[in-house]
C-alpha cells in the first residue's frame, strides 16, 4: 500500500511515489505506543493530526519542479492508517466524559480546517480538484443540502399525520407500514428511473406543472422517490413516540377535560418529541446518502460529482464528492445529537 | 349531585353495569365498595364520560352529561385515579395547575390556588413545587394527583382507587387528609376501592357493587349491622364485619364521664378498634378518656344504643 501516489495528470491513474518507507515505520511505531502506553488518547490525537500534516507537506515537496499537471493523490496507505488512527482515538476516548472527548474531536475538525486555511494540504489532488470546481462545488452543497431539507420537511408534514393514524388505528397502521416497507425495498435507482414515466406525463398534461419544473428529471422526482424512501422511518417513528407516552398520563389529561388537540400538543408531542427526533436523525442521514443517487436524473447535489467523476475516470472528483457526502451526514448525525442531548437535559 | 338513571352497559355479551340507579348527594361522600370486575369502576367513569352508556342517563347537578360539551364537563369535575397519571415533563405546580389553565384563570389566581393546595395536601416541602414527578415518592406523586383534582374547587370529584398502590402508613395519612378536606369543601366525591376498611372510613354512605348492580346501599353501619343477603354479608366480613364497626364509631359516643380509670389516657376522637387496641397493649379492661371520663370494655363489646 502506498502513502501517495503521483500521476501525470488528473485522468491517469498515478503509480506509488517512492521514498515513503521511512514514514510508514515511523508511525506505526508511534500507533504501537499509543495502543498500550497509558497516555495512549493524545498519541493517537496526534496520529490523526500528523498524517494529513505529513501527506500535504510531502505532496508540496514532490510537487517541486513537476510539470504543473502532475496531481499527488492520497494513497490506500494513507487511507487505512488515517482510519485506524481515527478508530484509535474513538477507542481510547471511550473512558474520559463526553466532554473531554468532543474536545478532542474539535481539536481535530478545527485544526484540519485552519491547516487547509493557511494551504498546507493544497498541493493534494483532492484539493487541486475542489480548488479548480469550486463554484460548481459550492452549487452542488447547496442543492444536495436543499434537496435533503425539503424532503425532510415534506416527509414530515405528510409521514407525521400517518404516524398519528397509524397510532390509533392499528389495523390501518399495519396495512401502511407494509406498503411502505415495501417501497423500501425498491432499489433507489429502479425508483428513480420508474418515476421518469409519470412525471413527464404530468408535466405534458399540465404545462402548468412543467413551468414550475416538474418533469421527468429534475428535482421534482427526485423528491418525490426520496420522500417516500423517508416516509417509512418517519411514520414508524411518529408512532413509537406516540406509544412512548404512558396510557395513564394520556388518560389523566383527557379525563381532566383536555381536547384531543390539547393532548396531541401538550402532552403527547412533548412526551414522544425526543423519539421523533431520534427518527429523524435517522431519515436525515439516509436522505443525504440517498440524494447523491438523484443526480442520475439529473437533481443535481453531490452525486453529479461522483458521477461524473467516474464518468470521467477522475478519481479525485468521485472522492470529493464522496467525502463531502459522508461530511454532510457525519454533520447531521452531529446536529440532531446535539439536539437530543439538549432535549435529554431540559427534561 | 350526581344522579345515575337506569344506567346500562354492556361491553358486547358481558353486561358490566345492569340497570342501575343511584344518587349522591350534595357534600356526600359516596364509596362505592366491590371486588374488581364488579363495574364499579366503569360506573364512575360513565359519569366524566370515558365509558359511554348504552341505556339509562347520567345526571349531574340535573343535567344530563351527554348533553354537555365533553370538555367543559370534565373541567369541571375532579379526577384521580391509581396510577396518577402526572405529566412528566410538568413539575408539581405545573400538574396542579392543569385545569386551572384549562379554565383560563389569570396567572395570579392559579399561583395562589396552586400554593394553596401545597399547603392542604402537606406537600409543603421545600422546592415541592418546581420539583418533577419523577422525584416524588408514590405517596406524594398521589398527593399531587389528588391536589390536581382538586385544583379547580369541582362540586363533584371522582376518585378510581386512588390509594390502592401505597404502602399502609401513607395511604392512612392521604385517607384523612382527603376526608377533612372533603369534609370543609362540602363537595360531592364518588370514591371507589376494593377495600372494605377503606369504605367503611371514608363513605358517609357505601355501596356494595356485585355483578354490575348495586347489592346495598347504604351508611357504613347498616352495612355491617343488616346485610341484605348473605353475599353482602360475606363481603363485608361476617363475624369480622363487628371488628370493622369498631373502626367507624369513636370513643366519644361511648365514654362514661363520671367513671374515672388508671392508664394511658386515650383522645375523645379515636375509634373503638384504637381504644380497643390500647387497652389489649396496657392490659387494661377500663382507659381514661382525655378531657375527663373513663371508656370500658363492657361498653365496647356491648350492643350501642
């Protein structure tokens, strides 16, 4: 496994750049240390400072008196040992508070952010490649950002008031979710391609609805599939929060004379709000997975890059999107634990 | 007042409640007394209309309930059962005041009602108030429930088992606090156990449900003394219904006030059985009565006048 790879340029694919050895001895070493020696954590913070550190700078240097298309790409080796000084931290933080541990992890995502600032990784392909599309970039974020809160938000208004039904009645409940455990079970391309027919069928009946840009691609599908791969999770959820709230409490608060409005907003939204949101944590990471796959009909978000980058053979650009993919997740995932912690400590 | 009118319901083939007809009055409080299943909890919730009925009318301060917006009338009646039911994520101010704020009192006079209750229900710790319920121990969970019945001063308060899940001691301690308090507000309670004792302590006047219908009705000592057929006098304990009657008349109506005895002496308003039982600790067959005058065994074995 080689550390970098260098290539001619950003379609070729690049071969091992030599004279790595000597860092790959080296930081094993120090991950040996880190995985028994008691200070182990801040080894291993280090680890995972270090490499990305020692990648750019190395790139920097071997980029000197290159042809200016010559592209230094971060090797498997690079990618193993990153992960498993990652997974090293994660294990040796299990045993200090939460606290100490999201500082840590701050230390990180903060110290990776100013060093990409001041340009230590910019002689990395990975980087080249995002400074040379940047706008494109930036639109891309924006519309797989969109495309995920929209579907959120209609996943929501219509997943909820089906939760709510599929609560009190059971039996229509249980017809519902099988429907759309069954919609689950479509592949999301199949779904995509299966909904091109329909929609360019309504767009040509009412040209209304194709002037406000629905049609057989676009984001109007796209939505559309995404909503109902997101309904499932949202109804399933809806309804375990409506179950989370104990029968007696429910029975108490209509016995003192509470509408059925009052209940839902008072007593049973409060009660199973903190199940809800575990389910949407959820919905929200599948949609951002799931919206990279939209850009096959043409959505746009993140998969155009993915996409085009194996269109293209350009490595780099499928990594990009895909890093930024698993960035947009990992910062969902952040932000609706945050929200639950804060929720946990209200309570 | 609560009026039962020919009551009926069914839960399909099983007939829960059998044409059944009753009135509490006024400032009564009205146990009704059966083993479970017998329907007496169902008959105290056609009353707040969470079980509906089939046939018959259900009367409160003479007018029919299902005529009545069904929020308005359970605003205002008072509602307890076993499990409490507190809202978790309220604190204790904020259960009590549920119905309060139901009603759209101002800020001011819940807050005063609030502190109020606090006091009559001995939740006056400190800090009680902002506390959440799952702080409380069982006993003051249900304090709090009984407080947040109460919270709107209702004519009529139901109460389904509400002391069934307490341990002795606090359970006695809830069963005064809610009698005296029924007794200064004058409201009408229907009050439902399983517990012989706790009816016989508590009603003015007891019914006796079996099977859906009402075996007897009537004071705790006519119960005890004419069982109208042998299943009443089964279930209020035979021979041992005597021992219960001892718990409902007091020392005072019994006391001799020119004998004078040695001993510990013994308050005016304490029950026979606890007279009874402090002569058994002191081995005495004769007590003092505080205030003067002395109580007898002879007295307590013998038939009242």
């Amino acid at each position: 496994m080689s550390f970098l790879n260098i290539a001619p340029n950003r379609l070729l694919s690049g071969h091992a750049a030599g004279g790595q050895e000597g860092v790959f001895v080296l930081l094993w070493i120090v991950a040996a240390v880190a995985a028994w020696w008691r200070a182990g954590a801040l080894a291993a913070l280090l680890l995972t400072l270090l490499l990305p550190w020692i990648a750019g700078i190395d790139a920097t240097l071997m980029l000197h008196l290159k042809p200016p298309t010559t592209r230094i790409q971060l090797g498997a080796g690079f990618w193993v040992m990153w992960l498993a000084a990652a997974l090293l931290l994660l294990d040796r933080l299990r045993h200090v508070s939460a606290a100490w541990r999201a500082v840590a992890w701050g230390v990180v995502v903060v110290s990776l952010i100013v060093s990409a600032w001041v340009g230590i990784f910019n002689s990395l392909a990975l980087v080249r490649e995002w400074r040379a599309q940047r706008g494109a970039f930036a639109d891309a974020l924006a519309t797989h950002v969109t495309l995920s809160l929209v579907t959120l938000g209609i996943a929501l208004a219509v997943g909820a008031p089906l939760g709510y039904i599929a609560w009190r009645k059971r039996r229509t409940g249980g017809a519902l979710l099988g429907v759309l455990a069954f919609l689950q079970t479509v592949p999301s391309l199949a779904l995509f391609a299966l909904l091109i027919g329909p929609f360019a069928w309504l767009a040509r009946e009412w040209p209304a609805l194709g002037a406000l840009g629905f049609g057989g691609t676009g984001a109007a599908p796209a939505v559309f599939a995404l909503v109902l791969y997101a309904l499932l999770p949202v109804v399933r959820y809806t309804a375990a929060g409506l179950d989370a709230v104990p029968g007696d409490t429910r029975e108490a608060a209509r016995g003192l004379g509470m509408t059925r409005g009052q209940v839902l907003l008072r007593v049973q939204l409060p009660l199973g709000w903190p199940v809800l949101l575990a389910g949407l944590r959820i919905v929200a990471v599948q949609t951002i997975g799931l919206a990279a796959v939209a850009a096959l009909i043409g959505a746009g978000g993140l998969g155009r890059f993915v996409f085009l980058g194996i269109g293209q053979g350009a490595t780099d650009m499928v990594l990009l999107g895909t890093l930024a993919i698993i960035a947009l997740a990992l910062a969902a995932d952040l932000l609706f634990q945050g929200l639950l912690a804060m929720n946990e400590r209200r309570a | 007042m609560i009026e039962f009118d020919h009551v009926h319901k069914a839960f399909g083939d099983h007939v829960v409640i059998e044409d059944l007809s009753l009135r509490v009055a006024d400032g009564e409080f009205f146990v009704l007394v059966g083993p479970s299943g017998s329907g007496k909890s169902t008959l105290l919730r056609t009353v707040n209309r969470l079980t509906h009925i089939d046939r018959g009318r259900v009367l409160v301060d003479g007018k029919d309930v299902a005529t009545q917006p069904i929020e308005t009338l359970r605003r205002g009646i008072g509602y307890a059962i076993q499990s409490v039911g507190l809202f978790p994520h309220r604190t204790v101010a904020e259960n009590i005041a549920t119905v309060p704020r139901l009603l759209g009192w101002s800020k001011r006079d819940i807050d005063a009602r609030v502190a109020e209750l606090i006091d009559l229900l001995k939740l006056d710790e400190p800090g009680m108030a902002e506390r959440y319920p799952d702080t409380l121990s069982g006993g003051q969970a249900q304090r709090v429930g009984v407080a947040r019945a109460l919270a709107a001063r209702p004519k009529i308060v139901l109460m389904d088992e509400p002391f069934g899940a307490l341990d002795p001691l606090t359970r006695e301690s809830l069963q005064a606090s809610v009698k005296a308090i029924q007794r200064d507000t004058g409201t009408a309670m229907l009050f439902v156990t399983h517990d012989m004792d706790e009816a016989f302590l508590l009603g003015d006047r007891v019914g006796l449900m079996l099977d859906g219908r009402l075996a007897q009705v009537g004071t705790p000592l006519e119960l005890i003394r004419s069982p109208a057929d042998d299943r009443v006098n089964e279930f209020v304990g035979g021979t041992r219904a005597y021992l219960r009657e001892l718990a409902v008349r007091n020392v005072r109506d019994s006391v001799r006030r020119d004998e004078h005895a040695e001993g510990e002496p013994i308050p005016a308003r304490a029950t026979l059985q606890e007279a009874l039982g402090a002569m058994l600790a002191q081995r005495r067959d004769r007590l003092p009565v505080e205030g003067g005058g002395a109580i007898l065994l002879t007295d307590i074995v013998a038939r009242p006048r």
